[in-house]
C-alpha cells in the first residue's frame, strides 16, 4: 500500500485499482498541501468529522469523481444532502465492506461541526454541531491504517489496537485542537503499529511543534517506527 500525505491530517491509501482519500483538505484550502482537489482521483473518501480542515475538499471531489464517501452518519446524512451520491453511513463500531477491504468508525475524543460561514467555518453560530467526531480504521488487502482523526489521548485507543492488529498508525501530535506530541507518544505505546506517521501539525502556528522529538520519543520507548512526510510525499506500507 502506498501512502501519500497531503498536509495536515489529508491522506491517500492506494492499492492496486483502489484509492481511499482521507480528510479531504487541499490546495488552495490547505495552505501547506501540495496537490489540488483536481489533482486527486479516489475511489473512495473517508472523514473522521466534519471541521473545515477535514471535509473542505470532500463534496467537490466526491462530486467529480463519484468516490463513495463513509462518514458517520449525521455527516452522511449532510453529504446526501450536499448532492453526494454514492454515501455510505456507519456509527460507531460500524463496518463498511468492500471487495479490497472495510472502513470502520471508531471513536475519537474531539468536537464536530458542520463548516459555517467562510469567515467562521468552526463556529457552531454559523453552522450546525452535527453528531460525535471519529477515528477511521482502513483495511486495503492485507494492511490496517489507524487515523486516529483529531483526538485527545484516551486509553480506549489500546483497546482498538487489540481488535485491530494495525500496521501503520496516523497520529495528530500539534496539540493546541487535538493531543500534542508528548500525548501522542503515549498514544503510539497504546496502539503499538509497527509505523507510526504524525500529523494535524505545523500546519497553522497554533499546531507547530518539534515532529523530530516526537520521533526519538516514539522509537526510543516502543517498537514503532516515525515515519515523517511533507506534502506530497508517499510512504510504502
């Protein structure tokens, strides 16, 4: 499986004829990204909720490319209703088969609002605070991804890991919105992937952090080894 990254928390998990894009948030939208939401073309997207920095890109390129979208369905629901055709609704603890694999929702410890306006995409005043964020597990052939989504750190995460043998975890360690790099090192203890790949950071100032320390903190108290990507680099699973 081939793993690229986007920026922030965008990525794309490619196998064979399938590609599952996770989080849509592109160039322009991302100011770090790399490619455009033209420049994509997946089979299938995945959101872990619906902030503007997780969902900016999904309608369009769903709508363009007719990928089947899952999402928790709340957020299903207003993609239905968005124009989005091929939807697909779990709640937690859902699975959503496909002929290379599933996509599952687990929880994750983070707020969820609809974008409101664009002067304010994350205020509940100008959209609407819609059902739990999650976490997503992606099986593709014989590799688990783990995007943890945005999340604090919370001990249920080495319980998902024991349901779910992951081999790559993608872990937000800006901190500031979701857990910070010290947390998400623990969380890389819990979930013991043998890769882990941080993300949701550096890409606005309240998000900087030192990726470098969280690396030698991770591999030097587990097993796990960092792998760092910029926009637009690709990692093989």
């Amino acid at each position: 499986m081939e793993i690229k990254f986007h920026g922030h928390s965008c990525f794309e998990l490619s196998e064979g004829e399938t590609t599952v894009l996770l989080d849509p948030f592109l160039k322009p939208n991302n100011p770090v990204a790399v490619a455009t939401a033209d420049e994509v073309d997946p089979t299938h997207i995945a959101i872990s909720h619906g902030h503007a920095d997780h969902i900016a890109d999904a309608v369009g390129v769903a709508k363009r490319t007719g990928a089947h979208c899952v999402a928790i369905v709340e957020l299903a629901k207003w993609l239905e209703g968005q124009g989005v055709g091929e939807v697909s609704d779990p709640n937690f603890g859902g699975t959503v088969e496909f002929d290379w694999g599933y996509i599952s929702l687990v929880p994750a410890w983070h707020t969820n609002t609809i974008p409101g306006s664009e002067e304010s995409p994350f205020s509940a005043e100008h959209g609407i605070a819609i059902g739990p964020a999650a976490g997503l597990l992606v099986k593709i052939g014989e590799a688990t991804v783990y995007h943890a989504g945005d999340t604090c750190l919370f001990g249920d995460m080495k319980l998902i890991a024991q349901r779910s043998e992951i081999d790559v975890a993608l872990l937000p360690i800006g901190g500031h919105y979701t857990m910070d790099r010290r947390d998400a090192a623990v969380a890389a203890e819990l979930v013991g992937a043998g890769t882990v790949i941080p993300m949701h950071y550096d890409t606005f100032p309240a998000i900087e952090t030192d990726s470098e320390a969280f690396r030698s903190e991770v591999e030097s108290k587990t097993s796990s080894r960092v792998v760092l990507l910029k926009p637009g680099e690709a990692h093989t699973a």
